[in-house]
C-alpha cells in the first residue's frame, strides 16, 4: 500500500536523506553523485527552496 503523499512544510524546511536498502551502493560512480547533485540543485531553482547547512 502506497504511502500517503507529505504535506508541505509550514516552515518549508526539508531534510533530505538518500540510503540504499540494505546498505547498497546507490552511486556507481563520481559521475553518477555530480549528475545527482546538479539534478537537486535544478531542482531547487525550479522550486524556490533555499538550502541552509
């Protein structure tokens, strides 16, 4: 059964966590991690989200 869609944060702060089931290997390889990176940060300015450290 599928999960129930998240709600938008009223502070519109997220944590986003990226795991493998079972401590698999979700990157091949360097390539894979940037062209990952540079799709969150697209997707980020397509947004409006900031990112805070």
């Amino acid at each position: 059964m599928p999960r129930k869609a998240r709600e938008k944060s009223a502070t519109a702060v997220y944590h986003v966590v990226l795991r493998g089931i079972n401590r698999q290997v979700i990157f091949e390889d360097q390539e894979d991690h940037v062209k990952y990176l540079e799709l969150l940060k697209s997707y980020q300015e397509i947004s409006g989200y900031q990112i805070y450290a």
